[in-house]
C-alpha cells in the first residue's frame, strides 16, 4: 500500500506514540502465543511491516523461527535491517490476499493489517491461516475494530487523541495517523470477526484485550 511504503522511515516511532497502551496489547498477545509450550516454532508473521511484533514475539522466546512477509517492499527492507543477518528471522514479498501462505506453521501473527481487507478478503484470509496452521496451532491477529455506533467511535477518538499527545505523540503523527485511517480503513465488528474466525474452521476462538478500537484476537485449531 503506497501509504505505508512512505511511512516506512518513520513507522516505528510513530506506532509506539500512537498506540498509548502498546507495551499492554503487545503483552497480552505475546503471551497468547503460549510459545512455551513449542520448541523451536515456526512463526509467519502476516503484514509483517518493519517486523515490531516478530520482535515481541523472539524477545519473549528466542528459540522460534520468524517469517516476516509484506507486501511493502520499503517495510521489509526496514526489517531487514532491524534484524541484520540473525538466522532466526525470514523475509518474503507476500499479498496476503492472492499470495500463498504455506503450510506448516505452528503459530500466525498479524497486527493491524487485515482491517484494510474488505469484508470477504477478511474471512478468506482467516481460512486461509486456519488451513496454513499445524493440529493445534494459534492464530494471534492484532487490529482494529469498529465501535457499536458512531457515537462510541467517535468518543474513542477523542479518548484515543488526547493519549496519544500524552504518550508523546506529534500533532503530525496524529494527522497522518488519521489521514491513512480514512483512506484505508474498513473496520469490522469484532463479534462478527469472532464468528467469521469459528466458520474459518479455528475450534477456539477468544477476544483476550481490547482498548479504545483494536483488539487482540486468539484462534486455536483442533488438534
């Protein structure tokens, strides 16, 4: 999306400042991971960007291996060079929506990508992780979510601007922020995301945080 190939240079401190909580929600979905429970993982990381929750996600547990794919190739190269040579992560040019994920993997991650996808690329894309995902493997999606009305949309805004100038946010990033939110945006409710993630074939599915409009989602396969 040309949107973030321009943002790629300035994309990681921009995200920390506009995401008040984000020590919190990256928290909560590193641990929903229950990469303990896997030696050696193998982790695709969806929508990778500049790869800030492939390295929540090694930080907590060095032992798993990373795929990092993106469809930007000025994200990827930003990882790359986040990451240098360390053996541990993978980087690949991938459209989410006709590209093919593999299979095999023992955990899918992917934060603040799939709200961009319209409604039915949304539900391919959960199927398609589902059917990418080893006998109990876990899909952890990070993303935003729409409010029950306009009204409670626009409250979180509010709430949302004032903490993020607090947590150190630029005016700039917020205009930015807000300008790429309404270009690209197609927010979907979250009960109709938890449903649509059950018909994908996911035997578990759970909402484990939510703050203002993003939420972090868990979807378990059977094993």
């Amino acid at each position: 999306m040309p949107g973030f190939d321009k943002a790629a240079a300035t994309y990681d401190r921009s995200r920390h400042a506009l995401i008040p909580d984000y020590d919190d929600l990256y928290g909560a979905a590193v641990q929903a991971l229950e990469l303990d429970q896997v030696q050696g993982a193998r982790v695709l990381d969806l929508g990778a960007g500049t790869g800030g929750f492939s390295q929540e996600v090694v930080n907590a547990h060095p032992d798993c291996k990373v795929e990092l794919s993106d469809l930007s190739v000025p994200m990827l190269d930003e990882a790359r060079a986040r990451f240098g040579a360390d053996p541990r992560f993978s980087f690949r040019e991938l459209d989410i929506v006709t590209g093919e994920f593999g299979i095999g993997w023992d955990r899918v991650i992917s934060s603040f990508v799939i709200h961009h996808l319209p409604h039915e690329a949304k539900r391919e894309v959960f199927a398609n992780v589902c059917a990418a995902l080893n006998p109990g493997g876990t899909f952890v999606n990070i993303d935003q979510v729409q409010a029950c009305s306009q009204a409670v949309q626009d409250i979180h805004m509010r709430v949302w601007r004032k903490d993020a100038l607090a947590a150190g946010a630029l005016e700039q990033d917020l205009e930015d922020g807000v300008a790429r939110m309404e270009a690209m945006d197609i927010n979907a409710d979250l009960d109709d995301q938890v449903l649509w993630l059950q018909r994908a074939g996911f035997g578990q599915v759970d909402v484990v945080y939510r703050n203002y409009f993003w939420a972090v989602f868990v979807a378990r396969k059977a094993s």
